[in-house]
C-alpha cells in the first residue's frame, strides 16, 4: 500500500491531528432519541461530520458524515444504526450513490465500520484494509459512498434480514440527507456492493427491497463470495482453519435484535461451557481474532452443544438458521434489479454449490443474474480477482446497459491488469495485487498462517 499512502499522505499535513475515537458502546451518538420509534424507517436521528481516515491513519480526501438512522429489528420492532457517507471532494457524482457493504463479520460492536472509517481509531487488520481500498477505488471514480453498520446496534451478524433492512433503510436515510450531500435528485440511482460477510447485507437487500423499501431507486446488486445458505456454510466450515465464523455467527443471530427470543433458550439448554466460552470470545472480539483464537472449533460436537451435529435439526434453530438464512427460499424474495454474483469454486469458506443454487433459483424464479465462476482462487483472492468485473457491472447498472435474463461466465485467470478500470484507477490494482502476494495463490498463506489477518496490507 506504499503508493496509495504516500499519495494521500501528501496531504496530511493539512489535516486535523488524530484525536481519540469513542467506540460505539460509549459514544452517545449511537443512542436514538426519545420517541424515535414512531418515525419511519430510514429517518435520520442524527447527523454528524466526522474526519475519516485510510487504515485509521491517513486522512481521507473526502466529506465525510455519519447519520442515525431508524431502521428495523427481524421481529418489526424499531431500532437504529449508523452509515457513514463519504463524498469526493472534487467530481462527486451527484445523482447516484455506492451502498459499500462491508465486510466485518463480527458480533461485536467495536468492529463496526463506523468506528473503524474514523481517524484516531485503533488500526486495523487485512480485511479492513483490504475492504476499505475496494472502497476507496469507487470514491476516486467519483462515487458518493454509504457504508452502513448493517448488522445494528447489538452487532447481529449473520442475521440476513435485520442486514438487508438496515441496509436499505441506509440508503433512504442517504436520499433524506440529499441537501446537505448537494445530492441533484432526490432518487439518485443507487448500487448495493459487498463481498463474503458485506454479501450477506447485498444477497439480502436484494431479496427483501421490492417489498420492504420500493421507493428506492436500485439500479443492480453486485455480490460476491455470497453466504447464501447459512447451514451450508456451517456444515462446510465446521472444524475447519476458519471454524472461527461460526460462534461470532451463533452469537450475532441470539442478539435481541435478531432472533435472541428464540435461540437463547437454546443456547441455555443445549450449549455447554465450552461453547459459551466460545460465545462469549467472540462477542468481544473482531474477525481476524475469532479466527486465529478459535480455530477448528466444531459448533456441531457434543463438547460445543450436547446435541452435536442433530442441533441442526433441532425445529427452533432451523427455523432461524435454514428457514429464516437462506436465500432464494421463497420466491416473494427473488431480486427484481439485476444481480452480479462471483465467487470462486475453490472457495475454503463459503461453498461454491451454495451460491450457484441460489443464483439458479434466482433465475427460475424472473430475476436477472449474472453469474461468474472464479475457477482459480481462495475466498480472500477471488476478492481482489472479481473486483475488476464488479465495478464494471456497477459502473453498466448506472449507465442502464446491463442486459436482462441469466447468464454465466468463467474466470480462468486469477490475475489483476493494473490498467483494467483506467488510470485513475492504476494505483489501487497495484496495491490489489500486493495483496494477492499477501493472501498466496488460491489464499495459500492465509490457509497455512492465518494470523496474517491481524496485519495490514
């Protein structure tokens, strides 16, 4: 990353030094006001600006603010989370705006995204970072960015339908902020980007925004490493190098904005000690953590719940696990703008099989997908590699020119060409494909050392 910081850190003698961060459980920006419950979804509550940062360290080149906004509980109750909007300074594309979904898999509120984007945070680790410079590469294309705490205010990872609402809601709360961004309409067009966890908040506003948010002005979907099947990808992980997901997963979906009602007598009756140490690990700790430190835990053994692998068949948690965590279940939920799905068939974290039933009942059941197969490449690598087709498909949905019906395509190059999306953009490959050195080829030094998450690029 030594020339995208060198290039910003041109500029930091410009900028505010770095000043303590407040993390969201101690920040009273994050608590809704009074009443705030009868307002309609996507209202802001508060607003705020905020200096933002690249790896919590260089000053970013943008306007930046974080509204609260009210949003809605899995169960329809009120509550609220934050987005944080970032504008280009110069060239800002003011009709149209980027919902970065990212990816931060975590169920606990000290990773959230809103913290993280703020200079004066605590460093971050690979995927952030690797997250955040996808982000960056969209706001120096000139795209209005939101990138929203989707998983709400009790940080319910995994619960794809709080994502998806919150997600949405985000984006109504953007439109609601149309004159202070100098927004020129007030439905710009929007495209809804995230990969691996952030798809988890895309696959799902996808599914529910014809029902749950029409007003919108979607324009397409771009996803990839897509967790369509929570059980699917909990069998496949399940004492495996990345085992670590699952009990910030379990944790994220018994939080009380997501289905704590029911999983929780669950968890009281069925989990051992072991596991809600595990739990409990996880429920104060980021991904990269609860990957390195819980590694090869098997959720679905007696010494994590005394029901071992039948948990699964257990009908309240595959009510909430299968039921209420896949996607493509119900045809009500099939996406009616057009979809980018990539993912790679060598994926060691979210099954390949998943995702291309899901995109096969997609298409069966009317909605437009564009489906790539990445045929060389680990989960982290096919990231970096299916960037440069994501773009182009979020760059066509804004011009109109993505072509309806299904169709599917193949990578077999597990390559970046620097100059792919332009000069502008030449910078960001580069650093792109120091993380595919980084990550190794098909993420073989991730799988062989995961600890390498705790780094930055």
């Amino acid at each position: 990353m030594r020339l995208l910081v060198g290039l910003l850190g041109l500029f930091a003698s410009t900028w505010p030094l770095a000043h303590a961060v407040s993390l969201p459980a101690n920040d009273p920006f994050y608590s809704p006001p009074a009443g705030f419950a009868s307002k309609e979804p996507g209202t802001i509550l508060k607003s705020r600006t905020v200096s933002v940062a690249f790896l919590s360290l260089v000053p970013d080149l943008v306007e930046a603010y974080q509204l609260l906004y009210r949003t809605t509980a899995v169960n329809g109750s009120a509550i609220a989370a934050v987005t944080t909007v970032f504008k280009p300074i110069i060239g800002a594309k003011t009709d149209r705006f980027v919902s970065f979904h990212t990816a931060y898999d975590s169920s606990s509120s000290i990773c959230d995204p809103s913290y993280d984007y703020q200079l004066g945070s605590t460093p971050t680790d690979l995927i952030t970072s690797l997250e955040q410079l996808l982000l960056q590469g969209f706001l120096t294309s000139g795209y209005i960015v939101s990138s929203s705490d989707y998983e709400g205010p009790d940080a319910a990872f995994a619960a794809g339908r709080l994502e998806g609402m919150a997600s949405l809601d985000s984006m109504r709360a953007v439109n609601h902020f149309a004159s202070t961004l100098g927004l020129s309409t007030d439905s710009p067009m929007v495209v809804g980007y995230g990969y691996s966890g952030g798809a988890i908040a895309t696959g799902w506003a996808a599914s529910l925004q014809s029902t749950y948010a029409p007003d919108l002005n979607i324009v397409g979907w771009a996803s990839g490493g897509t967790p369509s099947n929570l059980t699917g990808t909990t069998v496949f992980i399940d004492g495996t190098v990345f085992a670590g997901f699952l009990p910030a997963a379990l944790d994220g979906l018994s939080k009380p904005s997501a289905y704590g009602n029911l999983l929780d007598p669950i968890i009281n009756e069925y989990v051992t000690a072991k596991g809600r140490e595990d739990l409990a690990y996880a429920a104060e700790n980021c991904a990269p953590a609860d990957i390195v430190d819980l590694a090869y835990v098997s959720v679905l053994s007696t010494s994590f719940n005394t029901l071992g692998y039948d948990i699964l068949y257990e009908p309240t948690f595959r009510h909430v696990v299968y039921d209420q965590n896949t996607m493509g279940l119900y045809r009500n939920e099939t996406p009616t703008k057009p979809v980018y799905m990539y993912h790679a068939t060598q994926d060691e974290i979210i099954p390949y099989a998943n995702a291309s039933t899901t995109a096969s009942t997609w298409c069966a059941d009317g909605a437009s997908v564009e489906f790539v197969t990445v045929a060389s490449g680990g989960h982290l690598t096919t990231e970096v590699v299916g960037f440069i087709g994501a773009f182009k498909f979020v760059e066509s949905a804004f011009a109109g020119t993505v072509a309806s019906g299904c169709s599917a395509s193949t990578i077999a190059d597990a390559t970046v060409d620097p100059l792919a999306l332009g000069l502008d953009l030449e910078p960001i490959l580069v650093e792109l494909l120091n993380a595919l050195g980084k990550l190794g080829s098909d993420d073989s030094n991730l799988k062989s050392n995961p600890s390498i998450l705790k780094t930055v690029l």
